[in-house]
C-alpha cells in the first residue's frame, strides 16, 4: 500500500501572522511535523507544498522530502486546502510514476500531535476501511 503525506504550508497567514516560521524551543513549527512523520514510518512518501522559499529552506535538512513550489492560485487566503492537497497528490505522481492508495494531510502548525497519534490514526482507517 502506498501511502502520500501532505504538508501544506503557506507564506502568509492572516490569523497569526508568520506563524509558519514561530519557533519552539529554537525549532520551527514545521520541523515538529516532519519529524514525527519520518518517525512513523508509514508514509511511503512525505511532501511539502509552499510557496515559500524559506519553508523550502528549513525542509532541506530532511532527507528524501518532496518539495513541492505551490502555484500562486493554491497559495491565496481564499484558496482551498483540497486544492492544494490534489495539486501535490498529481505532482508526486507524476514524479514518482506511481499510484498513491491513501493520502495523509498532518498540519504543519500541530505539534502536540505525536508518532503514536499518527500510527492510530492510521490504523483506525485501515479498520474502519
């Protein structure tokens, strides 16, 4: 079962300006979320969308994460989240040439989730089918 993770981070954020680049403790909010998600070993494949080069920054420290430069019309404040989703689920399988079976979508800005939140979450879908 292949099995596509999604972040969607965008540059700017109306509700809490920046928060994409808070920090926590000297780590970036989104640097949480890659981590844990590496750290499940459930995803076949782990990719960000932004339209922010300093996201893309920040991601480069993680081996084998797809980047993915979100198109300006997926990065508005009026833009669907599902947009985006779908934009990064058709570009990883183009790059990939392969089929996803399952797409995650974790939020970047979430870091009280843990490992095991994801692995149950995860395995509550494959129960429930």
């Amino acid at each position: 079962m292949k099995i596509l993770c999604t972040i969607c981070v965008r540059a700017g954020s109306e509700g809490l300006k920046n928060k994409n680049f808070l920090k926590v403790n000297k780590k970036y909010l989104l640097s949480f979320t890659l981590e844990k998600a590496i750290k499940s070993k459930i995803f076949t494949d782990i990719t960000v969308t932004s339209d922010s080069k300093k996201i893309f920054t920040i991601t480069k420290k993680y081996n084998d994460i797809i980047v993915i430069d979100r198109p300006r019309k997926l990065a508005t404040n009026s833009a669907s989240k599902i947009d985006a989703i779908k934009h990064a689920l058709h570009y990883c399988e183009k790059k990939k040439q392969t089929k996803y079976d399952i797409v995650f979508d974790l939020e970047a800005t979430s870091i009280l989730r843990e490992t095991k939140d994801i692995i149950n979450a995860y395995r509550f879908f494959i129960k429930k089918k």
